[in-house]
C-alpha cells in the first residue's frame, strides 16, 4: 500500500471553539514521509508544528500541539478525518491558534476531502504493527485504554458518566473505511454543568447549539439558566426541560460515544503512522488519548525500524521451489527458505536456520553461530529476489555485488532462530544498478544490518 496525500487543497472557515474567532484553514497536500504539520501564517515566520504526540502540550477541552510559544487547538476533528481516509501527508496553514469547530464534528473535512480526492504517492505505507497487548489507564478517571493485534484498523469506545440523562453508551468501528457514513458526523457535546467554569477559564467563547450538543440534567432555577444562556449567546431555555438542547436532533442514540470514538482516532493519528490493532477504550479522553499517543511514540522511535509480521500459517508468495527457479544458488549456499511479503520497492525473505547447516560444523562445533557474512549473502539473496522481480524472465539474469557499506552485527544467530529479511531499495534502479538497505531481524530485533548495491547481468 502506497502513501496518500491530498489531490488538490482545500479550505475551511468558521469560529474558533476557544477564542471565538473567525478562522481560515487550509489542507494543502505534501510530499512523502511529511506526516502532518500545522502551520501558523498569522505569526511572523509562519512556523510549522509537527502534529505528533510528543508536541502536545495541553488537553483540556481538546487536543492541543505546540513549539515553543506557538500552539495549535483543537486539531482532533481534522486529525481524524485525515486519518481514517488513510492520508500520511497533509500542511495544514491555519491564521489563528485553532482549527475552526464548524459543526463541532469531523463531516466537514470528510466532505471536502471526498471534493479534491486523495493522491497515491510513490513511498509504502509504514505501519505500525500491534503485536502485544499496550494498556494505559488512568486510576483517577477509570480511564483505561488497551491495543490488541489485529489485522486492520478498530476501536470500541464505552463512555460511563455521572449523569441521569447521559446513560452508559458503546461505539464501535470495526472498519475504517466506515468512518464517514458512521462516526463524521458526530457532533461535541458539553453538560450545563461544565459551562459556567469553561467560560470563566476563557474557553468555549464560540461555542453554540450549532456546533455543540448541550446536555442539561442537573436542577437550576430559570434564572441561572437565563444567565447562563445570554453568556453563550444562546436562546433561552425552560429549566424544567431536561436532557439534550441542540437545534438539531440527536443523529443517533449514541452519538456522544460515537464522538468520543473520532476524538480518539484524531488523537491516535499523532503517532504518526497507520496503525493495524484494535483499541478497547473505556472512558476515553484527550488525555488518555494521547498518553497511549505517547506511548506508541516512544515504541517507534526506540525500535528505528519495526520487525516485518510473519505468520507461518500464511501461503508464502514464494516458497523454495520458485525462489530456486529465480536464483542460481544451490546447497548448501542457498540461504532463503521462502519470501512472504513484496512490494515495488521491498521484500521479506525468511530463513529457518537449523543445527544441521552445513556451516556450524567449523564456525564453532562447541558453540554454533551462523558467520556473519552469510547474514550478509542471506539478504543480499534476498535483495536479488527484488531487483529480479523487476525485468522479464527473470531465470535469463543475475545479480552480483558490487558494494557492501555500514555493516553492522548487533546479536548472534544460533540454531533454532528464524531469521527475517526486510530489504529495500534506497534510491530508484538506474541503468541495471540497486543501491539497497537490508536489515535481519530474530523477533523483534535488529540482529544485523547493511546497505549495498548489486547489479542486475544478463546471463550469456
């Protein structure tokens, strides 16, 4: 799967939530490998945020990112509508310190991203696989938010509130391309009960029954109701009505749950990559949101690169016989056992090794280790297997080195371990030339890596 970016740009006005002020944002499209980054044109040097987890800076009422002394709020409705249309590239050149609220929900940027469409760019997708379970919670809120594997992209979201007219609600989204017809839509909502403290803070100013659900359940008297209501600019309301005020109707029972789910994904698109994994959230919150955000985060950067899935339950792309019809290497010098993932621009190779290769008879009888250089010749085989894929009858060529750089071996290889081959090409071939980075992995990690180039000859 290939990186998306926007086809064309597009732009959204409206008020701020927080400031009540009127605001232009326009979504541009960006290059590979930009992720998301918020600029703001209303500061001298126009200077980008990064729209990551580790520049947030605040959470309250809304997720907000910073740099130094310039931050962008309340970013997770656009966050979650480039999200879960799969876009990994996007500017976001916005005139004032939020995204505008518009409805209080995601549907208007799902609706103009639909307009100018989505690009495919040249780079894959890189994923973030989920492959143990990731918990974080939050003992003061019963907040807790857990990441179990999967194949695809979900999330089940349980809200519990304190409150005789909000009752316990669930949401789920089993498929991300969903998103538009089941969750945009959903809109914000506040209890009456939280305005009066926000509007003192000097936040919600451009709040409204347009952009927000009100929902009413404690007791007041027609007055502080009244009070209340010229506060936010709003008309006025019978204080014995109780439950949602909003000029338009609920769009569904659970709508507030369904919010809460787009609040998350908006959150979770700070890590920065497409996640496969499904999260199970029980009171979700910006928060808690973005502390397994943060979490995710720490994970990637420690690992540099991730380990390639492997089921070996799965039919291989190629399994030994077609690998032997490509490569002329035979026994006992044929190092890859079969290739179970391959696109245009990488390849993964997998090698079983065994106590009986030929090679731990000398390299060390009283302590076999697999030598080092056939690590090499292992992915070098297996970055063969790549640049053959790209010709026609591939059995009329072959492949030979023509340099080895930056070679590292960072743990040993002994019997009984299953190695992983994840080669790729660093820069396009030119003229029968690959200029390759290969990296071995046994589990999770990195046991050796090197880059290369090879040439691709016609056999006489």
């Amino acid at each position: 799967m290939k990186q998306l970016t926007l086809q064309g740009e597009f732009t959204v006005e409206g008020k701020g939530l927080h400031t009540g002020a009127h605001i232009v944002a326009t979504f541009c499209p960006a290059p590979e490998h930009h992720g998301y980054k918020i600029q703001r044109t209303d500061i001298e040097g126009e200077p980008v945020i990064e729209a990551v987890a580790e520049n947030v800076v605040s959470t309250c009422r809304g997720t907000v990112v910073g740099k130094g002394d310039v931050t962008v709020s309340t970013i997770e409705h656009a966050m979650a509508a480039l999200y879960a249309n799969g876009i990994d590239n996007c500017l976001i050149k916005v005139d004032g310190p939020e995204i505008p609220i518009l409805d209080g929900s995601a549907k208007p940027f799902v609706e103009e991203i639909e307009k100018v469409g989505i690009c495919e760019q040249n780079a894959d997708k890189d994923f973030f696989y989920v492959k143990h379970k990731v918990e974080v919670t939050d003992a003061e809120t019963g907040s807790k938010l857990m990441l179990l594997p999967d194949d695809e992209f979900s999330v089940d979201v349980k809200v519990n509130f304190d409150s005789t007219v909000l009752a316990n609600q669930y949401a789920t989204l089993d498929h991300v391309g969903d998103f538009g017809k089941e969750i945009s839509w959903a809109r914000t909502f506040v209890f009456v009960r939280e305005i009066e403290p926000l509007l003192k803070a000097g936040l919600i100013k451009g709040g409204d029954l347009e952009n927000a659900i009100v929902i009413y359940e404690n007791a007041k008297t027609q007055q502080e109701l009244d009070a209340l209501a010229d506060m936010m600019g709003v008309p006025h309301h019978d204080a014995n009505d109780f439950g949602f005020i909003n000029t338009i109707p609920l769009h569904a029972a659970n709508e507030p749950a369904r919010h809460k789910l787009m609040d998350l994904i908006g959150d979770i698109a700070l890590i920065g990559r497409p996640l496969k994994g499904r999260i199970i959230a029980t009171r979700p919150g910006h928060t808690i949101n973005t502390q397994l955000a943060k979490t995710l985060r720490s994970e990637i950067k420690r690992q540099e690169v991730q380990a390639p899935c492997y089921n070996p339950n799965a039919e291989p792309l190629m399994d030994n016989n077609a690998i032997r019809r490509a490569l002329p290497h035979r026994y006992p010098f044929l190092l890859v056992d079969k290739v179970i993932d391959k696109s245009e621009n990488f390849i993964v190779g997998v090698k079983n090794v065994t106590t009986n290769e030929p090679f731990f008879q000398g390299h060390f009888p009283q302590e076999p280790v697999m030598p080092g250089v056939l690590l090499v010749e292992a992915m070098a085989q297996t970055g063969g297997l790549l640049v053959l894929s790209t010709v026609e009858d591939p059995e009329r060529y072959s492949t030979y080195f023509m340099k080895i750089d930056n070679v590292k071996f960072r743990q040993k290889v002994v019997p009984g371990d299953t190695l992983l081959f994840h080669v790729s090409f660093m820069t396009p071939m030119r003229r029968g030339m690959a200029v390759m980075k290969g990296r071995a992995f046994v589990g999770e990690k990195v046991v050796c890596e090197c880059e290369f180039m090879a040439q691709i000859i016609k056999n006489k």
